[in-house]
C-alpha cells in the first residue's frame, strides 16, 4: 500500500495513531493531578519497563494531560550526570517553571524568594563544582538550598517552588524520563524532596520512567519510596490490545486486518508495542490490498527482521566491546529469560568473579538489567535471538 499513508510509527517515543492498553496508567495520572490539585495527598509513579515497551509514549500522554489540566511541565531526559550537572538541570527546569507560571516583572514575595533559593542551589554547585551559570548572580537565600547536601537542598527547591505555586494556583509536574541513569544519591534527594513536598500538600510532583533496573536502585530509601510512589510496570500487550494496536492504524486509513493474519503478527512481535509498529509498518509496505492477509504477514516478516538487526538491535550490540559481547552471547546460548550469573560463566569456561566485571559493565550500561539476585536478563526483548543470529558461533573469552 501506498507508504504515504503508513500509519504506524517504529521511532523511539513516538506517539502511535492508537495507543493501546495503557489506560490504568493514564487513569492514575488523572487522579494524581486531581488530588495533588485539592491538597490531598496521592502516590506519584515510577513506570517501569524494558526497551520498547512505551515509557517515553507514556511520558508525552501524561505531558498533555498535565497541559490540559494547566499544570506546568518540566521534562527532563536523564543522563549520566554528575551532582554538579544535575543541580543545574534542577535549577534550570525549575526557573523555567516558575517563570512560566508568572514573568518576573509579576513576581510576588513567594516566587521572589523562590528564585533566591534556586539561586543559592546553583551557587552550591558553583562552590562544589565551578560551573558558571547565568542567574548565580541574583539575591541568595542565606539557610535555604546552600547545605552543601544534595537531599536537605534540593528539598528547600522543591518546597520553594511549590509554594509559589500553590500560590498562584498552580501544580508544577517533574516528567523524568530515562530515570536509571540517576546517581543513587540522586534518586534519594529527588525521593525525600517529594516526600517534603506532600507532607506541606504542595502541589509539586515527579513521575518518572525507566528500565526495570530503578527498583534496585532505590536500594537503601527503598520502603520510604514505596510508600510515595507506585512503581507499575508495563510490558507487551495483552491479546486484545495488541491486536487493536495493529488494526486500529489500519482501519483509520481505510484497511483491516484478517484474523489469522492478526494472530501471526502476534506471535512474531511477542506483541511488545514497538515491535508491533515496526512490524505493521512494514506489512503496509508488502500489503497490495486494503485487507491484509496472513501471507502479507508471513511476506514481511524477513523485512521486518532485517530491519530490526540493522538498527534497533545493532546499536545497542555496536556500543559493546569484544568480550561484552561474548558475555551477551553466552547468555544468548542459555535461551530467553533470566540466566543465572554462574550458569552464564559456565559456558564462558570462566568463574562467575572472573566475568562479574563485565557483567557489571552490560548493567551500567543500561544493556542488562538484574530481575533477582544473581541472576541477570536483557532489557531489550528479543535481543537473545538476535545475538544468535549476528554471532552464529559460541566463543569463549580468551
Ligand atoms: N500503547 C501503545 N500502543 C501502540 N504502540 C505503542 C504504545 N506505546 C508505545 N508504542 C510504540 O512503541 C514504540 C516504543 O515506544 P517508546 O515510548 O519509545 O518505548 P520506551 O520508551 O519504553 O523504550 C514506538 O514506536 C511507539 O509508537
Ligand atoms: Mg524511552
């Protein structure tokens, strides 16, 4: 069919004609905003899942919703980021919050302050870290976000913030997305700056999206975030929705599938969403009728495979080194799912400690993820096939 018309949309983070099955996500921010809006307190949420699944779609809903509702939204995409970086982030999307709920020719006593702690919070990171930043100038607040401590300081931001906001009527939404590459400490200091923030009922709150890995992460703070944030995790589709995924696109543009030819593309995507389009996209392609048949399905499936290694999987394989990717392989070897650290050293010929570091480098590196102790699995689905595909052959670390 003609690809002027392709309705599906295999890019990182973009928005699909039909988002399917994510409701009681979207229901629950809904909720959030309402209640945070009426002073009630209510769990914020760390969505989690692995590559592919829809966190960055999910994010953008949210992101209109929290428009819509007239709520400021400060997006933020994290990096490896040290403290220094990462108070300026902060500072930055804060400033810009609170100028976008009121231009600072209109500020009152509440944002005025408010900028003078935003000011000594930058300033901290200018006496820690030497990084000029153009407002570090502006009136401080001597006592308020210059304790040196990334937690105790960002809290003073956070209550600051939200109080100018609450005096203005409105709420201010962190949309934080990406959220395992945060530093412990950072991820601890957002969690007790939140926790500040609903016990004064401010109507300042961060939901955040990230690999499966951040329930580790929390480590330490873990039992006081549970108590602040719900930590849903999505995934693949169910059946239903992963057939609306692929039908639904069709149909607006005038197709349907067959059933069977349904079914088929289910099984082939494992029906994880970015798989679903990037497959749909290229059943379009092969399709020559507006009803699309299992033999369109079955005929674009080596495209669809193709493209896959050449791009989804392949950078991620790229960024490895020789012996990442032996350890990859190896695990590859066991199957899909989780493998257990020694059986995966066991068909390197190696010690688990021998192969630990490197291990540890895949999980860094945001490659793999570690569901229970000791055991490790991908965070791209699929990716144990496709390793057997690009490495035919089993090597065992020299
Ligand atoms: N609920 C959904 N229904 C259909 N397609 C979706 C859905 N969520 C995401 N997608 C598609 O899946 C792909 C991956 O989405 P993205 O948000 O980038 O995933 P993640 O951030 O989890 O890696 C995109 O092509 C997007 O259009
Ligand atoms: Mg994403």
């Amino acid at each position: 069919m003609d690809p002027l018309t392709n309705p599906y949309t295999p890019n990182a983070g973009a928005q699909p004609t039909t988002l399917a099955g994510r409701n009681p996500q979207l229901d629950s921010f809904d909720l959030l905003l309402a209640r945070l809006m009426r002073g009630r307190p209510q769990q914020s949420m760390i969505v989690t899942g692995l590559r592919g699944v829809g966190k960055t779609v999910l994010l953008g809903q949210f992101r209109k919703k929290a428009l819509a509702a007239n709520w400021v939204v400060a997006e933020l995409e994290i990096r490896k980021h040290d403290d220094t970086e990462f108070r300026r982030m902060m500072a930055s999307r804060m400033r810009t919050a609170l100028l976008e709920i009121s231009p600072k020719a209109r500020w009152n006593e509440r944002f005025q302050k408010a900028g003078r702690v935003l000011a000594s919070f930058t300033l901290t990171a200018d006496l820690t870290g030497t990084v000029q930043i153009g407002y570090a100038a502006d009136a401080t607040e001597p006592g308020k976000a210059d304790h040196g401590d990334l937690a105790l300081d960002l809290t003073d931001v956070f209550v600051a913030v939200g109080e100018a906001a609450a005096d203005a009527g409105r709420g201010v939404v962190l949309l934080f997305d990406e959220i395992q590459f945060l530093a412990p400490a950072q991820l601890e200091a957002l969690i007790s700056a939140i926790h500040k923030v609903v016990q004064r009922s401010l109507p300042v709150t961060m939901v955040g999206a990230g690999l499966p890995l951040i329930a580790e992460l929390v480590g330490d703070a873990r039992s006081y975030a549970e108590r602040l944030f719900q930590f849903p995790t999505i995934g693949d589709l169910d059946d239903r929705d992963a057939r609306e995924a692929l039908d639904g696109p069709a149909k607006i543009e005038g197709a349907s599938f067959e059933s069977d030819a349904l079914e088929l593309a289910l099984q082939i995507t494992g029906r994880y969403p970015y798989f679903l389009q990037e497959l749909g996209y290229a059943v379009w392609g092969v399709a020559s009728g507006t009803v699309i048949t299992r033999g369109d399905v079955s005929d674009a499936e080596a495209l669809y495979t193709a493209k896959l290694d050449e791009s989804f999987f392949r950078v991620r394989f790229d960024r490895c080194t020789n012996r990442q990717k032996q350890y990859l392989r190896a695990m590859a070897e066991l199957g899909p799912g989780k493998q257990k650290a020694q059986d995966v050293a066991s068909v390197l010929k190696r010690e688990s400690s021998q192969v630990a570091p490197i291990r540890a480098e895949l999980i860094g590196m945001g490659l793999l993820y570690t569901p229970d102790y000791g055991y490790a699995d991908f965070t791209v689905p699929h990716f144990e096939s496709f390793m057997l595909r690009v490495m035919p052959d089993l090597e065992v670390i020299g």
